[in-house]
C-alpha cells in the first residue's frame, strides 16, 4: 500500500470496532465518501489509484470511465476484490480486476464510447485500507463521439450531481494543469452542492505537462482563483510508465523529485504531490472520526448507566465465597421484605403507570367491589316479601293477628345477616389473590437463585393461608355477633323512640325509606371522570364513539375530549338501572347498558345506551361508581315489579300492611349492618391477614429459610443466571475499555480546523473566458486583428492608472480578496506595480503610449487597427 496516512488510521478503527464487537455491537462511523470529478482525461482515475495505492482501473485517452465505479474499500485480514454482479468469485490479481471493470462496462455500454449511469460496484478487502467508499465517475464532456447520446454533456452532469450531493462526501475537482482553470466544469459543479467550500479540495494535475517557462504557482498558493481548502499538484504516471508497469511507489518517488527540483514549486514540495492528498483526505477522516466520538461516548455511557444497577447487584455475590452469599440472602430477603410494603402501602418511586397493582387493587376491593357486592344482595325484594309474609303467617299460627309481630321482623334480619357471609368472604378471596400475586412480583428480583424464590413463595404463601382461616373465622364471628342481638334502639334505625305497630310508624318507615332510597352525594359532587365508548350507536350515525364522560350525584354529562369544553349530552340519574350485556363476538370490549325504568329513550333514539370499556375491573369500577349516585343494578327494579304484584299473593289488606311495615323495618336495620360491615371488613382484613404478613416477612421468613434448607443449596445460581451474570459483567468491562479507547483517539488524534473562507466569486461567472493560470511568455505572433491578451510580465512602460470617465471601461475586473500582498499577476518585474484597491489600472497593451485615450472595439471583427481591451480577468 503506498496510503501511510490510512495506514495509520486502520489501528484506531479497528480499535474501536473491536471494543464495540465485544459488546455485541456495530460500531457506525459512516466514513465520507471520496469521489473525484473532472473532464475527459484529467487524471481522475490515477488520483484514486493513488489514495488506494493499487494499480486497478482501465486507462488510456478519451474517455475510458463510462460508467461510475462505486469501489468499496472493506477492511479485512484477505486481500481479494470481488463485484456485486459476480459476487461467486474472487479476484487476487488486480490486472484481472481492471479486465473485469473494462469487460462489465463494454457490456452495458458497448465499446464505441457509449456510457451508462448504472454504477459498477466493487469491493476491495484488505488489511491495509479503511471502511471507505471511493467514486471513480466519467469525465465531463461537452461534444458527443461515437454512440453517445447528443445530451451527453447534461447525463453526465446530472450523474455526478447524484454522487456528491451527499453531505458526507468529500469532492476532489481534478483539473489539468494545461487547462484553462476558470473554466472548469468540475469546481462549478463542486460548487453548487458544496456553496461554502468546506468538502471541496482543487487537486491540479498533468504539472509535468506544462509548456517549457510556464508553472501554476499562483494557483497552488491559492492566490488566483481560490478555494477554501486551496490546491494541491499532483504529477501521475503517464500512458507510457503504465503500459510500461511502472511501480506506483516508483511513481510517488519520481513526483516527489520533480516538486522538489522545480524552481516553482520546490518551496511548496511538502504541500505538494500524492502524499499530501493523502495526508489532507485522512485528516478529513480524522476529523469526522472525532466528530462521531461525542455521539458514540454519549451512547456507551447510557448504557453503561443502565448496567450499572444490574452490575451493582452482581456485586454482592461471588461464587466461592460463603461469607458474600450470606450478606447477599440478609440483603434480598430485606429488599423482598421492603418492596412488599412498598407495594402494598404505596411508594413514591418505581410507580407502575401501566396498571394497578398491591394495596390499589386491594383498595379497589375494600370500597368498589365489595360495596358492590353488598347491594346487588340488599335488593333481593321479591325473596324479601315472600319470606315476611311466611314468616308472619307462621307466627301467628292458626290465629288471625291483629298486630305485626315482632319476631317475624327479628327472624328475617337473622335470614339477611346471613346472606353477607358469602360477600364477606369472597372479599377474603379476592384480598388473598392480590397478596399472593403481590408476593410472585416481588420474588421476580430473586429469580437469580431459583431455589431461594421458590422458598421464599412457599413459606410466605403457606402462612397467608394460616391466616386466610383465621380471617375468615373471625368475619364470621363478627356476623355472629350482629345476629346474636338485633338492637333496635340504634339511633340509625327508623323505629328508634317510636311506638312499634302505630300508622306513624308506618308513615315514617316509608318517607324514611324513600329519603334513604333517593339519598345520594352532595348535589353536582363529581363522583368519577373517564373515558367510554358509546357502543351501539349505528354505522349510518357514524357507529361506536369515544367520549369524556362526568358523572356527579344528579347527572351523567359526556364531552368531546378531557377538556369538558364541548358537551354533547347531559342525562339525568333519575329512573335510571344499569343492566348487564354480554361481550360481542369479535369485541373485546366490556359492556354494561344504562337505561330507563319507565321505558323513555334514553338518549336520541336509544331505549339504552351501552358503555364499554377495556376491561372488566373498569366495568366492575364503574358500576360502583353509579351505585355511589344512587343508580342501581336491573334486578332492583325487577324485584320492585314483583314487589308491586305481591298484591296478588294475599288479598288481606292487614297483612300486606304488616308485610310492608317489616319491609320497611328490615330494610332499615339492614343498611345499619351492611354500613358496620363496610367498615369492619377493610379493618379485620388488615390487621389479621395484610400487616400479620408483613410483620411475618419483615421478622420470621429468614427463619424459615435458614431451617427449610441450607444456605448453600439457597443461594446456588442457576446456569442461565450464571451465564447472564457472567454476560453482564463482561458487557459492563467492554463498555469501560470502549470509552477509554475513545479517550485514547480523542487524545492521540488531532482535529484540523476548518480554512477561513475565501472569495470564491469566480465560480459563480458560468458565462465569461478567463485567461489560463499560468504565466506564460508572450508570443510575438498574433493573429491578424487581435491584440495579444496580458498573461503576464510584458515589455512596454509600467501600469498606469485610468482616471475615472470613458476610460474606466477598460479597466480589469474587481480584484476579490486573498492572502498576501501579491495580485494574480504579481512577478519580480521592478517596473510591474500591483493594481491597488479601489482604485483599479488598465492594462495597456504593449505600444500604446500613456495617456492615449482608448476607444472599445465594436462588434465587427475585421477592423484589426481597434484597439480591443483585455479578455476578462480569471477573477471574474
């Protein structure tokens, strides 16, 4: 390889590649891509064969590249080349790749100079290269020869303009040093995707072509015509040192020689030649290396934040050491005992946003479903009614009773104490699910010892049990209790200070219950805001809708969205049940239905409206939420009915007037116990079960661990554990030597600033001739009617500058800025002064003498004795 400076770049990628494969990643560098643009036979090729150091591509006169070559460069241990349209084979001899380049372009092209945008692309592995995609693209030409299209000048320009729009491609503009630089199609082009110069770099070629006197000095110091990053002289083998298989490092030895041997350029050597491209392109790869290092630094360390917890826990173990797997069983069985309470008690820090969990789903039991529960048993009228009327039948016996007999009111409040057994109780059951299901989520921190978890579940699992008995024994006893004594005296209770049998008594059961029946919240109390889907609305109305519904303690109101702003309907809680409705077959939503007990629409034309939801837990939250207003389940009204047809079940008015009294009685004592047990339930359920196993974990569980097992067999990880530790540990190291390395580049690389910039002006005149940059010597043979234009130091009397008037049209163009004090046409002529600024000089051509007024010439070529001005200055 003849690139030293890529050389030494490969150690610092491959570095970096090699720390971020052991972490089991890829290491995204997205190096620039290289592509090299200029006229038919500026050197094009041999400028990339230079930077890649291998001798591969077609060459000759004309155009020879006629079709972009898109060449990868693919580090490797190998060294082969290979094409995508013979991915089968693989190349160890370069000639055979340039045969291969010259045959694939024949065939798409033909071989009368016909060309084709479809790119070739090629990938060369090697040790000795980096990452990088290199474009070798056809020369731009104006005039089409053989089978080429008439416009072939616009296809080859837009094929270009394809390749060095890229943001991160580097464009060298090739140009022959025996051409006309103003003129160079390959800088305008540069410059209309790259305005400010920063990708651009001039690369001057054919230096050894030049006629005998005459350099491009000017040029390479980037005094006349200059870019951003300036210029830089390349000299490549001619025709005959290829056909002649001239070695490229012979070549690169010759190039130096003659930079150094020249008078013009020998000052400039070491910013000239081969190598210094070199140099230049890997410090642009430097620099975008270093570019990329913050965005790399700033990935490995978040995750290298995001192991650190897991590595932290790792820590705390080590396999051989006894002492470090007590102190690890001490600290989780602690973290299990401390993530328990947190859970159920509720905690600030690592809030699950997602869903409820612990004590939120136990509190949803205490005072959602539970109530709820009670209700649905509370309304069971028609039983009710039955079960008075029986009762006082059977009391009085063969007797017809002229009053209402107070044991037929004691013996159905026994019968409905009785029936919360079963709500109580599955409360129990509902409470004890979330504990063990709270339990299994937090064990999961112990799933590393898979014996110690299964332990832990056992042992904790097996005393919510024990105190699952105890709890429901203990609800049952308070149950007990309530049926052991009907108090009637209770301030709550309708007959209180009242004579019991009386029509006031009567009177007052019923207004009492009717106020109980009609209580709700405080007038317009928001009970509950959240979304629903109105599900039954029809496909012609524009079928099920999502809206934001409010219901307070006398209305139900849904809105567009959460803001409240726009409200679609407002529906009055009264009259109002809530029945069941079972899921659709391809729904997976949850629906209940609201509708009117006196059979009125609901809503528009909608005897009912069915809400859904995403879940039955937000059914099941909801209904409560009603029940809270004061709007009941269907069998409430159900039973109501049936209630009403009693009537036919005695026709004795006296009696029905007793079964109504008791109805009314029981109704009464009934809501005094369900309120007791609303309030007793959460209480007993926590302080037997909820803090008995808290206390439980937090005092006795390492107990039971040290004496169901030996600490060995509890803290044996298991292989995937192991294997993950061992994979965590290693990924947590890589990590630490990855940003180090990148500590390393970043201090062992330096980052070229980028150039001041520069007045590039002249690239935007597209339409005027500037004179070559070279400094030729004045032929003394002109053509016939045309003076010689100025390239240089000529003969005659010194410049002169032009007062200002007629004679300020011959003036030269505006000089644009540019380091040092020489102009484009400063020489070690004494008598040659510098134009000065603003003030600019004419320059007179050779025998007119000073002070001569001078006319512009017109337009008829064949008046030879007008003196015509000077061609356009290449700074136009």
């Amino acid at each position: 390889m003849g690139n030293r400076g890529m050389e030494e770049l490969i150690p610092l990628v491959n570095k970096l590649q090699d720390a971020f494969s052991s972490i089991g990643q890829s290491c995204h560098l997205d190096l620039p891509q290289i592509a090299v643009v200029g006229g038919q036979s500026a050197g094009k090729s041999s400028v990339l064969e230079n930077f890649v150091g291998r001798d591969f591509l077609p060459r000759g006169s004309g155009i020879v590249t006629r079709r972009p070559l898109i060449l990868q460069l693919i580090f490797s241990k190998t060294e082969y080349a290979e094409f995508l349209h013979c991915k089968s084979k693989k190349f160890t001899d370069f000639d055979e790749v340039r045969q291969e380049i010259e045959a694939e372009t024949d065939r798409v092209t033909g071989t009368n100079k016909g060309i084709s945008p479809v790119p070739i692309n090629l990938r060369v592995y090697s040790p000795h290269v980096l990452n990088l995609t290199l474009i070798d693209l056809p020369g731009i030409t104006k005039v089409p020869v053989g089978d080429q299209p008439p416009d072939i000048e616009y296809q080859i320009k837009d094929m270009i303009l394809q390749f060095i729009s890229r943001e991160s491609s580097l464009i060298l503009a090739v140009t022959p040093a025996n051409m006309d630089l103003a003129n160079s199609d390959a800088l305008k082009l540069a410059k209309e995707v790259d305005p400010q110069g920063l990708r651009t770099i001039g690369v001057i070629t054919k230096l050894d072509l030049m006629d005998e006197g005459t350099d491009a000095r000017d040029v390479l110091e980037n005094k006349l015509l200059p870019l951003r990053r300036g210029y830089i002289g390349v000299v490549n083998r001619s025709q005959k040192d290829i056909e002649g298989k001239k070695d490229i490092r012979a070549a690169l030895a010759a190039e130096r020689k003659f930079f150094l041997s020249h008078p013009a350029y020998r000052h400039m050597a070491d910013r000239m030649g081969t190598p210094h491209l070199q140099k230049t392109l890997n410090q642009q790869l430097t620099n975008h290396i270093r570019e990329s290092l913050p965005t790399l630094r700033s990935k490995l360390q978040s995750q290298l934040l995001s192991l650190e917890k897991e590595v932290e826990e790792y820590k705390n173990f080590r396999p051989d050491d006894p002492t470090r797997k007590t102190k690890a069983l001490l600290q989780m069985v602690q973290q299990f005992g401390v993530d328990f309470e947190k859970r159920i008690e509720g905690s600030g820090d690592q809030v699950d946003t997602l869903e409820l969990s612990g004590g939120a789903r136990i509190n949803r039991i205490f005072h959602e479903r539970f109530p709820f529960e009670l209700v649905k048993m509370e309304f069971d009228e028609k039983d009710l009614r039955r079960e008075i009327s029986y009762a006082i039948k059977n009391i009085h016996g063969v007797r017809t009773g002229l009053f209402t007999p107070d044991l037929a009111f004691e013996a159905i409040v026994k019968k409905q104490v009785v029936k919360l057994k079963e709500p109580c109780l599955k409360c129990v059951d509902l409470v004890i699910q979330e504990l063990i299901s709270t339990v299994r989520q937090c064990t999961s921190k112990l799933s590393s010892y898979p014996r110690l978890r299964e332990e832990t579940e056992r042992i904790v699992t097996t005393y919510i049990r024990e105190r699952e008995g105890r709890t429901k024994d203990q609800i049952l006893l308070l149950i007990d209790i309530e049926q052991s004594y009907i108090n009637t005296n209770h301030e709550d209770f309708i007959g209180f200070a009242n004579c019991y049998y009386t029509e006031e008594l009567v009177t007052g059961a019923q207004q009492r219950s009717t106020q109980l029946n009609k209580k709700r919240a405080i007038p317009n109390q928001v009970i509950r805001r959240g979304w629903l889907t109105i599900n039954n609305i029809s496909l012609m109305k524009g079928g099920s809708k999502e809206y934001w519904f409010v219901l307070t303690a006398e209305s139900l109101s849904w809105y567009k969205d959460e803001e409240e702003k726009e409200k679609k309907y407002m529906l009055p809680l009264d009259n109002l049940k809530i029945r069941d409705v079972e899921k659709g077959f391809m729904s997976n939503k949850h629906v209940f239905a609201i509708f009117n007990t006196e059979q009125r629409n609901v809503y528009k034309d909608l005897r009912q409206i069915e809400l859904a939801c995403d879940s039955q837990e937000d059914v099941d939250s909801w209904k409560a939420s009603f029940l809270r207003a004061g709007v009941y389940p269907e069998k409430d009204q159900a039973e109501n009915e049936d209630g009403a047809q009693e009537n036919t079940f005695s026709m004795d008015p006296q009696l029905e007037r007793q079964v109504e009294t008791i109805r009314n009685l029981v109704d009464s004592y009934v809501a005094i116990i369900n309120k007791s047990i609303r309030d007793l339930m959460p209480k007993t359920i926590m302080h037997l079960m909820i803090n008995n196993t808290k206390a439980f974990i937090h005092h006795e569980l390492l107990a039971y661990l040290y004496s169901s097992a030996d600490q060995s067999s509890l803290m044996e990880e298991s292989a995937e554990q192991a294997q993950r530790r061992d994979d965590m540990l290693r990924m947590y190291h890589a990590l630490k030597e990855a940003l180090n390395i990148i500590g390393d580049i970043s201090t062992s690389t330096v980052s070229t600033p980028v150039p001041p910039p520069v007045d590039d002006t002249w690239l935007q005149n597209t339409s005027g001739h500037s004179p070559t940059p070279q400094r030729r010597p004045v032929s003394s043979v002109h053509p016939p009617g045309r003076p010689p234009a100025v390239r240089g130091p000529t003969p005659g009397p010194p410049l002169i500058p032009v007062p200002v008037g007629p004679a300020a049209s011959f003036s030269a163009p505006p000089i644009p800025s540019r380091p040092g004090p020489q102009n484009a046409f400063a020489n070690n002529d004494p008598f040659s002064a510098p134009p000065q600024i603003p003030s600019r000089p004419a320059r007179i051509p050779p025998g007119i003498p000073p002070g001569v007024p001078s006319r512009r010439a017109p337009a008829a070529p064949s008046r030879p004795t007008i003196i015509r001005p000077a061609e356009p200055s290449l700074l136009d």
